[in-house]
C-alpha cells in the first residue's frame, strides 16, 4: 500500500492527540488515586491495590497477592508490614503450612476497602453518565484492547 504524505502526516498527528489523551487520562486516574488513598488515611497505589484484592478474596495468601500486584514477596512483605502498621490487615500463618501466610481485613480494613470501592463506583458512574448503554460497552471493549496492548513491543 501507497502511503501519501497525508495519510503519514495525519498518522503521526493521531499518535500524538493519542498519546497527550493518555497522558490525560493517566493523570486523572493519578490524581483521582492520591485523593482515594487520602481518603484512607494516607494509603499509597500499591497499598490499595492490595486492601481492595484482599477485600475481595477474603483471606489470601501474600504469593496469591503478589502474582495479582506483579512484586516481588520482598517488596510485599514491605507493603503488607504497613498495612498491619496501620491496622488495616490481619496476618498469620496457615494452619496446615506454617510457611503460609495469609492475609485478611481487620474491621479497620473492610471499612478502608468499602470506602476505596464505594468512591470508585461514584467515579465510575460520574465517568458514564451521559453516555449511550452503547457507548459504554464500545468504551470497555476498547479499555480493554488498550490494556492488552500495554507493554507489547
């Protein structure tokens, strides 16, 4: 195929407003995430992360945690040593493997995590309100091209 200097010229500019409506994007979601972590008491991306996955799951393994984060265990163990600091999570050794540890919610913690998700949800909706049923399923389908496509070479 034939490429013109328009149609170049006109694929570099969609490059561009691409990449400055990432950069956007990424800083609201920067933003947004500082004000969440505020919100909990001071709680970093990756602490969160980590509450709102617990909250989820229950009571979890930290290898379980980490393959979800993608950190090494030396940095989890860190991460989840604050969380206990802050009383937020609950650790202690499995009962059927003592080399198990697991993680869980203190009430201190599903509170932090239902605050966490109780404001995602609000930012979430505020995000889709006014666009179509259609719109918002087109927005998923292409969110998660995007994400797929984060990281391929």
């Amino acid at each position: 195929m034939k490429h013109t200097a328009a149609s170049i010229r006109t694929k570099d500019d969609t490059i561009t407003k691409f990449a400055e409506a990432l950069l956007r994007l990424a800083t609201s979601f920067k933003n947004e995430t500082e004000n969440c972590g505020k919100l909990c008491g001071g709680l970093s991306e990756k602490e969160m992360l980590v509450v709102v996955f617990v909250g989820r799951n229950k009571n979890v393994k930290m290898s379980d945690i980490a393959d979800y984060i993608s950190t090494p265990m030396s940095t989890l163990t860190n991460t989840i040593d604050k969380l206990v600091d802050k009383a937020l999570l609950l650790r202690d050794h499995s009962g059927e493997d003592r080399r198990v540890i697991n993680v869980s919610l203190s009430p201190t913690g599903k509170s932090a995590c239902n605050k966490l998700l109780e404001k995602r949800k609000k930012m979430v909706e505020s995000i889709l309100t006014g666009i179509s049923e259609k719109e918002q399923v087109l927005i998923i389908k292409y969110l998660d091209l995007l994400s797929a496509g984060i990281g391929k070479p």
